[in-house]
C-alpha cells in the first residue's frame, strides 16, 4: 500500500510545535525570575538612595511646568546617567568626534553651541506658521513687537536705542562647521532688520565686520566657548562708540593680564578629562578704569557676552568687559543692567522692575543700548513690558527695607524655581526668596546664592515653610557682586514692587 505523501508545515506551524514543547525546568524558572526582578528592582533603590527625585517637586502654580521641570529633574539625577554618560561621551568624542544635545563638534577643535546652530539652520523666525507655533508654546514669540514697542516707550522720553544682536559662531565660521561659506544668516533677519530700522531704531550688525576681522588672521570668536575674543568685543565696542559719539576713540587700559580657561561650550560635553580633547585657551584681557556708573547718559542693556570679561563668575576676568570698554572708548563710564541669558527679556524684566519700585533708572538718558545673543530672535520670549515708571512701594505693604545689615528669624513663604547642578548653561544661579513672620511681623524678597560653581547651597535647598536664620542686608551692596549673576523671579507683581535685600542663610531653624 502507498505511504501518503507527509504534508509540509508552514514555519508558524514548525513554530507552534517547537514552542509548545520547549522545557524549563524549575531551577531555571525561580533563576529567570529572580534575575528579572532584581533587574527592575535594584535601580530604583540603588537611585533613591543616590538621591530622592520626588524631592525635587516644586509647584510652580502651573501644573504642566511643574510636571516638566519634575521630569526634568528625574532624567537630571539620574544614576545610570551619572554612570553611563561621561564614559559614553568619551567614546562618542574621541572615535568619531560628536558632541551631545547641547553641543556639536567642528573642525580643528572648534564647538558650537546647537542653539545657534539651529538659528542659522531652522525656517526663517519670522514665518508665520513659526510665530504660531511658538505662540502656543506659551511665548511671545515676534521679536519686532517687542522691539518696536520698547523704542517706542523710550522715544517718549527722548531716549534712542540702538540694538546689538551679536551673531552666534555658526553664521561666522560655518566652515568650521561643514565647510560652507561663511557669513551665513537666517532667511529672516534681513527682513527684521528691514522692520526695525523703518521704526527708527539703529542695527549694528556685526556680520560682515566680523567676517573680515577673520579673513585678516583674527579670531572674534573662542574656540572652545560661546561667546567673543576680547578682540571681537572690542570690536563691538568701537562700533557701537563711533555711533553714540561719532568719533573714532582709541581705548586707554590700565593694564593687561593673560587669562587661561576652558570654555562654556566644552564644560558642556561633561567629559571627565575635557582638556585631553579640547586644550584650555590663553587670551589677553584688558582692564579699563572705567566701571559702570549709574548717573550715566548711557544706559547698556547686555547678557553674558557684555559680561563675559567683566563677571568674575565666568572665569575669564574682571574689568575687560563690553561696558567698560565702551566707557573707556567714550570717555565716560555706562551704566549697565547686566544678565547672563534670555536677552529677549531679562535685562529688560530687570528695568522694568526697578521703574515699577520708583527707581527711574531712565532718568537723565540718552542711549539706550540692547545687546543680545542673535539666536534670542529665534528662540527667545520677547515678552511686551510697560516701562512706566512707578511710586515707591505702598505703605501698607510690610516689606522689609535696610540700611545696614540685618540678622533675622523668618519663615519661607515662597522659592523661586533653581535649575539643577549640570544643567543650565550657567554654574552660578541666584534665587528669590519671600520670607515672613519676621520681626514685627513684616515680609521681604530676599535674592540669596542657590547655586555656585554647580554646586547646590544651603538656599536652593529650601521649601515653603522651612524656618531660617539668615544675615539680611540692602541688594544695592551686593548688586555688583551678583546682579550679573543669572536669577530667577517671582511672577507676583506685589512681589516686584518690593525693594529686594540680599541674605546669606546661616542656618536652619
């Protein structure tokens, strides 16, 4: 008799068959289940002991930023990042010369911040399609408004403005980059600049002075750093010194000093030996006898590039800065509102806080200069803010006010938001603090150090209703030390009004 041909299986039969009789003995179960579990389960106790993520909570009044800024913190103190990052990095560095999510690798050496890659490589900021997606991001996000309003409240006084939007490393030395042609620019700013202009405010754009102070050997930009040379500064400097005087003034330093410092950009790989890769630069910096003053016709409005050689913060020098060498270049020192980041608003949030509090801070001026990082036109909150000056603060408000310092009791009714060691651009942070239950039982807006040189202090570390002892005394005495410093606010406007102090915590109670 004829043996029946045997059917051929399909593979997800074969499959089906092979599966169905797959053994696991005993041993082997408890064994894959014990590894799984310990798997899942030692992270996360390993990370609560590293340290307490649900710690971080801070509720800001509004929930989808407080969600954010928690996630944010979590991801930041991770351990497995702590762990995997920097040797990953390393690897990532050396064998095929990339960065990270905040900086990209060039040529020879050269880093770059994304933020000012992505100005230059992104849709033009003034699309409208870009306008109304930032818009629903919560910003305003059209840089000519904000502008065009702002040298509008300033002409009512008889004050000019004059603009400084400093271009970013990328749209000089995009060869460093790939080898395109440099200068580049994004497609919008010939038409912001068309717009700003036709409202009667001057642009000084450094574009093409910055690309021929190239192509005669020098640099306007460091290396393994954000922001200008001292040479690209002074540049700026003389420019913006012809404009307001119409006159060309040679600077008179009252010495010079070599500083040596590895950059923002390169601090930003967290790499643990960044220097095998990236060497320290040497620049020379000048000192001018010419600090900012306060009674000044000219009032500068700057970010970490007005303040990258004058704030001692940052590491590469002290008196060399962009308003001290303006006044130098003029003959006469500048007053200057000083705030690393966010040029779109900062410095102006800043004015407008102290004309609110009656300090017209306008008084007597004739300039006004506002300088910024170019890629705040794409990025930044151009936020429309009232200049009008204001009385001074209410009688019924009790806020504290000093004339010499003060040691107090007080309990903490509110914190403004830190950022975390390692992940703003910034190592050095200054935070709002409004105390209360003070003597006579009056309140105050206290600015304290929260963070220096990435490292958490006794103030970031406070929540509302910790009690505190803390040695008060008025912000004028200690302004110059960290107004420059970046600081986060309060939203509340009777908060504003109030006269700042600064304190130091001693303890907590």
């Amino acid at each position: 008799m004829n043996e029946q041909p045997k059917k051929k299986l399909s593979r997800e039969e074969i499959a089906n068959i092979e599966i169905g009789h797959t053994q696991v003995s005993a041993a082997q179960q408890w064994t894959l289940t014990l590894f799984f579990l310990l798997t899942i389960a030692v992270y996360p106790i390993c990370q609560c002991f590293y340290r307490l993520p649900f710690a971080e909570w801070r509720n800001t009044g509004d929930i989808q930023k407080s969600i954010k800024s928690y996630e944010s913190a979590i991801e930041e103190s991770s351990l497995l990042r702590k762990w995997l990052l920097p040797p990953a990095q390393t690897m990532m560095t050396s064998l095929f010369r990339l960065g990270n999510e905040k900086v990209i690798v060039g040529k020879d050496g050269w880093l770059f911040f994304s933020g000012d890659y992505e100005y230059l490589i992104n849709p033009g900021f003034l699309r409208p399609e870009v306008l109304v997606r930032r818009e629903k991001k919560g910003v305003q996000p059209d840089p000519v408004k904000a502008v065009l309003d702002f040298a509008r409240q300033l002409k009512e006084r008889g004050i000019r403005l004059i603009l400084l939007p400093v271009p970013g490393k990328p749209v000089i030395c995009s060869e460093a980059l790939n080898g395109g042609p440099a200068p580049r620019q994004n497609p919008s700013f010939a038409e912001f600049r068309r717009q700003v202009e036709a409202g009667g405010v001057t642009v000084l754009d450094l574009t093409e002075d910055f690309a021929a102070f190239r192509r005669t050997g020098c640099e306007p930009f460091l290396k393994t750093d954000t922001h200008w040379t001292p040479e690209g500064m002074l540049l700026a400097a003389r420019r913006l010194s012809k404009e307001i005087t119409g006159q060309e003034r040679d600077p008179h330093p009252v010495r010079s000093v070599q500083v040596t410092h590895l950059g923002d950009t390169a601090a930003m790989l967290k790499l643990p030996d960044c220097e095998r890769f990236f060497p320290a630069e040497t620049v020379t910096v000048a000192d001018y006898d010419a600090r900012p003053r306060r009674d000044s016709e000219i009032l500068l409005l700057g970010d970490s590039f007005a303040n990258i050689y004058s704030a001692e913060a940052m590491q590469w020098g002290t008196d060399g800065g962009l308003a001290e060498a303006l006044g130098s270049l003029t003959g006469r020192p500048v007053d200057a509102v000083i705030r690393n980041d966010s040029g779109a608003f900062a410095t102006r949030q800043l004015l407008a806080g102290e004309l609110k509090r009656g300090h017209d801070r306008l008084a007597g001026k004739k300039v006004v200069i506002w300088e910024f990082a170019i890629r705040e036109l794409a990025n930044g909150d151009w936020k429309i803010l009232d200049m009008t000056p204001g009385a001074v603060v209410p009688a019924e408000t009790s806020f504290l006010t000093l004339d010499a310092p003060k040691t107090v009791s007080a309990t903490v009714l509110a914190v403004s938001a830190v950022p975390r060691p390692h992940a703003a651009p910034y190592k050095d942070h200054v935070v709002s603090l409004h105390l209360g239950d003070m003597e006579g039982n009056t309140q105050a807006v206290v600015y304290a150090v929260s963070m220096k040189d990435n490292v958490w202090t006794a103030a970031a570390k406070l929540r509302p209703g910790d009690t505190v002892r803390i040695r008060l005394e008025p912000w004028e005495a200690r302004e110059s030390e960290f107004g420059s410093w970046n600081r986060s606010e309060f939203d509340d406007e009777a908060l504003l009004l109030a006269e700042p102090l600064f304190g130091d915590i001693l303890s907590d109670k």
